[in-house]
C-alpha cells in the first residue's frame, strides 16, 4: 500500500498517529492527518496531553512510516470543543508554492523548514513564493520584525507549520510589520 493510501486511511479514520519522515533534521509530527494531496499532506499537530497545536504541511514523498499513536490523548482530543480536525481552509497541495500561498491564506505568520539542510525554521509572513524563491518578511525570535523579506531556494522547503502555540505568540508580541 503506498503512503498517500495509508495517509488518506488515517484521514478517514481521523486517528491519532506519528508520521515519521526521511530527512536528516526531520522530527516526528504527531496528529490527524486532515488532507492529502498527490505530492504535500497535512497534518492537525497535536503537543504533549493531546492539545491540537496548529497545521503541518510535509512531503508525501519523505514520508518512512506513519504508526498509530498509542495513549490517552487520543480520547482527549475528542473531547475538545474542537473536535473534529479539519483542515485549515482550501488547501492546494500540488507544489511547495501552492501550499504555502494556501496555508499563509489561513493564517498570521507561516513558518517553513528545510530539514534536509539545516534544523532552523523561519517565520514570517509570505510575500511570494514560486518554484524558483519564497520569500518571507521575517519575524526574530525576539518577536521584533526584520526590516527587508528573505528569499529562501523552493525546492528545499520540507516543512510548513502555521496557527501553533509559539506562533500565535510570537504574532500577538510582534503586531502586524509596519
């Protein structure tokens, strides 16, 4: 069975699990998978007590294993007001441009990693993202804004977080970029 089948399987099953990825930098993402698409998924993050944590889009392709999280949190996050998980907005999955423009769409501040690289994220708001460069206007971790956008290589983004705790409270701090 091919990932993208046990992907969507997940989905419809709306079960907690851990999908582990081949990157060198890569850490596991635990939570409901919420959409897939032929080459980009998504998954509701979930933090430690079961706490839905904002959306994390991944390439299909550097998927090794997806397992059935074992515990209580499962149980908790179907009590949540929340529940169930759903996907963020429209999702376009074809390209790393295409999610981000669509993950950015639903959110105040995107973060993008390059996991085979590096382990650093960056977090800013999209100014343009194609196949070639995706820009952000960056926020510094201490929530003060850079003064020009950051032009990062396309093909080398892995990961695309939006709506977690850290960036919400990175965004209330930092206010809108001036």
């Amino acid at each position: 069975m091919n990932t993208a089948v046990k992907l969507r399987r997940a989905q419809m099953a709306q079960r907690l699990v851990r999908v582990e990825r081949s990157l060198k930098f890569a850490e596991d993402l635990p939570g409901f998978i919420v959409a897939v698409g032929d080459n980009w998924a998504v998954i509701q993050n979930i933090r430690d007590g079961g706490y839905f944590d904002g959306y994390s889009a991944f390439r299909i392709k550097d998927v090794v294993r997806i397992k059935r999280r074992k515990g209580f949190e499962q149980d908790y996050s179907r009590g949540l007001p929340t529940w169930p998980p759903r996907a963020p907005s429209p999702l376009a999955l074809d390209n790393v441009a295409s999610v981000l423009r669509s993950m950015a769409a639903a959110a105040q501040l995107v973060s993008i990693e390059q996991e085979e690289r590096l382990s650093a994220q960056w977090i800013g708001t999209l100014v343009r993202s194609d196949a070639d460069i995706t820009w952000l206007h960056e926020v510094r971790p201490d929530a003060t804004w850079h003064e020009e956008p950051l032009g990062y290589k396309s093909k080398w983004i892995t990961l695309i977080t939006i709506g977690s705790g850290y960036q919400e409270a990175l965004a209330a701090v930092a206010g809108s970029r001036s």
